[in-house]
C-alpha cells in the first residue's frame, strides 16, 4: 500500500501535462474566488489558445481575476461557454451581452444542483498543502467544491502554500485526488470601497436589533462589512455564516465574537467561502475555531435556524412599496446573485428569536435615485419576496413588514426612504391603491 | 440579415445588415468561411446597416477571425454603429478587432 507520501509524489505533475488528458466538449467546475487555481487555468487557457482543446463547458461562481485573465478571457469565449453561478465584476460585461450565462439559483442548493444537472467532466480547485495523515483542506472554499470535487471524472488540485489549513467537514484525502500540481502565489483579496456618510446611521440602527449572545450572518461587500464595525460594544456573539469576511476576524480578536451562547458548534465559527484579505487568511490557518462546511449545510434554512437568535443582515439594491426586493438586478441587467440572501432569510426568521435584516442605503448616484420605488423596473429581478421580509433599515430609520397589511407596509416603506422622494412615492401609492 | 459582397483588389469586402443573431450567425458564418477557405483570407466587414448583433455574431465573427489570421489574413470592422461599438466594448472584443472608421481605411489597412 502506498503511504501518503508516495502517492503525493506519484499524483504531482505541472500543470500542462495534468490538464493534456481533458477531451474537447468537458464540463468544467473550478474552484471558488480565492480557490480558483491559476496555474491549472492559465494551462487550461493556453491548451484553449493553441486550437487543441474546444467546446468546453465551464461553471464560475463569483468568477475572479485568475479566471477572467485566463479561461474566461474574451479571445476564447468562442470556444468556451461560460456559466456564472453569481454574477462578479469579473463576468457581469460578459452576462450583459450572452457571452456569459447567468444560472439562477439559492446557494444551497448548488452543490445538488451541480451534482445532479452537470455531468461533471473535470473539477480544478486550491488546497492548502497535505498533512502527514494524506488530507488536504478545502481552505477558503468549500461551499459546492467539496460536493462536485467527489463527483467528477477527473479531479486536479493544485496546492499552494498560502491557502490556509482549515478545520471542520474541510478535508480531501489524496487517495480521492487525480493529479496534483504545486504553484504557490498570493491569494485573490478582496476589498470593498471606503465607509459612505450613512453607513454611520445604519450600522447602529442594525446594531440595535442585535442583542448580545446572537449568531450573526454577515452577507458579501461593503455595508454588511461597515455594520460589523458598529457590534464592538456586544458581548458573546457567535458567527454561522456563507462568507467569512475581514470584519469578523478584527470581532473575534476583540473577543466580541465568541460563539460561547450558540447552539450548533458552540465556540467555533462556521462559514462556507472566506473573502478577505491575506491577514484575514492567516488567521483562519491551523486556527480550531474556524469550522467550514459545504453550502448545502450552512445555508440550509433548517440548519440556520438552530441557532438561537440567528440574526442575518444582507443588503439590496431596491424595495419597492410591496416590499419585493430586488438584490441582484441593475437596469434590467443580471449584477450579482441570489446568493444565499433567501436561504438565510427564511432560516434567521423561523430561529427562536431570529430575525432577518435587509439594509441599503436610501439613495443611488449620489443622492439622485430612490431605492425605495412604487415598483419594480421591467426585468428587475426579485431576490426576497415580500412574504419573506422581517426588517428593513436604511439610514432613515428600521421597519418590520412581518404581518403588515399592503397599507401598512407601503406607509412603513415610505418612512424609511429619502425625504426628497417621499412625496411621489405617496402619490404612486395612491395611484396603487395601496392606500 | 443581408450579406451583399464585393471586392476591391484581394481585398473581400462584406457588408452585413439587419440583425446578425442567433436565427442568422449560421449563415454568416457559412458566407465568412468560404471566403477563407478559398483563400480570400483579407476581408473587411463593412457593418453599416447592422442594427443588431448577439452573442451568437459575435462568436461567428471571433472564430472566422482567427481562421483568417491562421491564413495571414485578417477580419477588419468598418462602419460600426455606436449600438455595435457598445456592445464590442463591453464584450471586451474591441481590443481583438481592428476597428475603423470607414470602408476605404478598412480596405487601405491591408496594404500598410
């Protein structure tokens, strides 16, 4: 029986001869964000780029740099036909004129959706390197990676130093590895745009509809990153969230962030996807209180509601006067994603003294666009339904539509928008007969 | 979609008008394909008249062109329309293109 060792030293390869066996029309997975493999997709994209390898299929979710340079570069989308399981910066031009398709999804349900839909070819993906027992770790991205990297054809990782060991269902035995390259570079950060003057206003309106002793759900960018600056003074908070995100780490040190009072993991940080920064990943390295699980389990609005006083803040682009929300479309345009937002939604209202919280900012373009409006735009897309909103908060104040009639919860809607708007926004509700 | 041809020296010029989508980029394709594979690898496509292209064109219009080029040839852009040139842009194809003004640059651009 070969040990862990030699079998590491049989399986390692460079990346040109690991990718030489994938055959013309391959569906492709590769890992998520700071996961993304660049030297596995760098040769993927030169196989593509010399005419010998066509027709592939390959799946992003939050695509990054190292695959937008590489396998997503425009000068081979026409031999690649490239899906976005959440539309990023890196593919949302691409989405906008078909080069690009958007698969509408709740994050849950990816790693089903990708293990039973997919016919999956081949799945490229970063670990973190092996330990003496044969294991890798998922690191930064379990998320669906760890489904589809145990239900593909041909399994390839690509090991980099910088990908830190993380603990939890996180780990890959080299006995389930195909083929292992060794490329060590920094990983993708990510960094959200500076605080904005509102940000001041909700972070502590947020802040108060968060008691101490709750679980936290933190969503992806700026605002939900700037309310986690605002928990300093709560005690034992815990953290059960998709993305682990810079703010909670500067939580964590400060010993607000504890997870004593949490039901499920007590004292441990459970997470899907880590975005930050390489600080951020230092930190989760070897750490025991860092626990990550595949998406279907963090996001599982059963599982979510376990812990006591789940309390999920998430952001939008826009409500309108039903309260619809729309988190994922700008202009009739694919932006971002559903996400997990509706998964964390439902699990935060039915945990024992959950709630869900959706904060924006009042206004768009500098004050010259409402977020609130009477409805919603032709092809805007809706994210949480108005059957699933608990609190909305923007800098003008907090309102709880749960149980509110459409009178009731237009007049709330109102109240939290931008002064400027509210008048014609009454005016709509009335041509509504909203109220 | 119309697709009327002329040539100017070894120069193929096509002009493509209407919409250039999912219903007729095959046809495109076929007309743009048996030029190279005849050896008018120097074509300039004179878009005009094009009021609408897909994610279908513009991937007839990647591939031909790196046919053309395989043959030392290339694939020139002319004529475009702001509603084209936008849709270019954001596909991040303008760089991958040489685009011009008019048809007799386009044409000219072959011999410099």
């Amino acid at each position: 029986m070969l040990t862990p060792k030699s079998e590491y030293r049989r399986k390692l390869t460079t990346p040109e001869r690991a990718v030489s066996s994938i055959q013309n029309g391959s569906t492709i997975v590769h890992g998520l964000a700071a996961a993304e493999p660049p030297a596995l997709l760098q040769a993927l994209a030169d196989r593509v780029r010399s005419g010998e390898l066509c027709d592939l299929k390959v799946h992003s979710l939050l695509p990054t740099e190292n695959v937008s340079k590489s396998l997503l570069s425009p000068d081979i989308s026409d031999c690649v036909q490239a899906f976005s399981w959440f539309v990023s910066k890196s593919s949302r031009s691409a989405v906008k004129v078909g080069l690009n398709y958007y698969v509408p999804n709740h994050f849950h349900q990816v790693p089903r959706l990708m293990r039973e839909n997919l016919n999956i070819d081949v799945v490229v993906t970063m670990v973190s390197p092996m330990d003496k027992s044969g294991f890798f770790s998922f690191g930064t991205a379990n998320d669906y990676t760890s489904t589809v990297a145990r239900c593909c054809r041909r399994l390839i990782v690509e090991v980099n130093k910088n990908q830190p060991r993380v603990f939890g269902d996180s780990l890959l035995h080299i006995s389930d590895v195909d083929a292992i390259v060794e490329h060590t570079s920094p990983l993708i950060e990510f960094k959200w745009p500076g605080p904005r003057a509102e940000d001041e206003a909700i972070g502590s309106l947020v802040a108060n509809l968060v008691p101490d002793g709750a679980t936290l759900q933190l969503g992806f960018g700026a605002l939900p990153n700037m309310i986690a600056r605002k928990l300093v003074d709560h005690k034992d908070l815990g953290v059960h969230t998709e993305v682990f995100g810079p703010a909670m780490v500067e939580l964590i040190k400060k010993g607000v962030i504890t997870g004593r009072r949490k039901n499920l993991h007590t004292g441990k940080h459970v997470f899907t996807v880590a975005e930050g920064t390489s600080r951020m990943y230092r930190f989760m390295h070897d750490n025991p209180s860092m626990e990550s699980y595949p998406v279907s389990y963090t996001n599982d609005p059963a599982v979510i509601a376990g812990n006591d006083n789940m309390i999920s803040i998430n952001s939008i682009i826009q409500v309108d006067l039903l309260g619809q929300c729309n988190a994922e479309s700008l202009g009739g345009s694919q932006y971002s994603g559903t996400g997990g937002q509706l998964d964390y939604v439902r699990g935060a209202y039915n945990s024992r003294g959950g709630k869900s919280i959706l904060a924006f900012y009042s206004t768009a373009k500098n004050g010259q666009v409402s977020r609130v409006v009477p409805r919603l735009g032709s092809g805007a897309v809706i994210t949480t339904p108005r059957m699933d909103v608990h609190y909305l908060v923007t800098e003008y104040g907090v309102v709880n539509l749960k149980g509110r009639s459409t009178r009731d919860r237009a007049l709330d809607i109102m109240r939290i928008a931008h002064p400027r708007f509210r008048e014609s926004l009454l005016r709509e509700a009335e041509n509504m007969y909203l109220l | 979609m119309d697709l009327a041809e002329k040539q100017t020296g070894d120069v193929n010029v096509l002009c493509v008008g209407g919409r250039l989508d999912a219903y007729s980029a095959a046809e495109a394709e076929k007309k743009i394909d048996s030029l190279i594979s005849t050896g008018n690898a120097k074509i300039v496509l004179n878009l005009d008249n094009l009021e609408y292209i897909s994610s279908s064109g513009l991937r007839v219009f990647l591939a031909q062109l790196k046919k053309a080029r395989k043959q030392q040839g290339d694939i020139k852009l002319c004529c475009m329309k702001p509603n084209i040139k936008e849709v270019f842009d954001i596909a991040g194809f303008t760089q991958l293109f040489n685009i011009v003004g008019d048809e007799s640059e386009a044409i000219a651009g072959f011999s410099a």
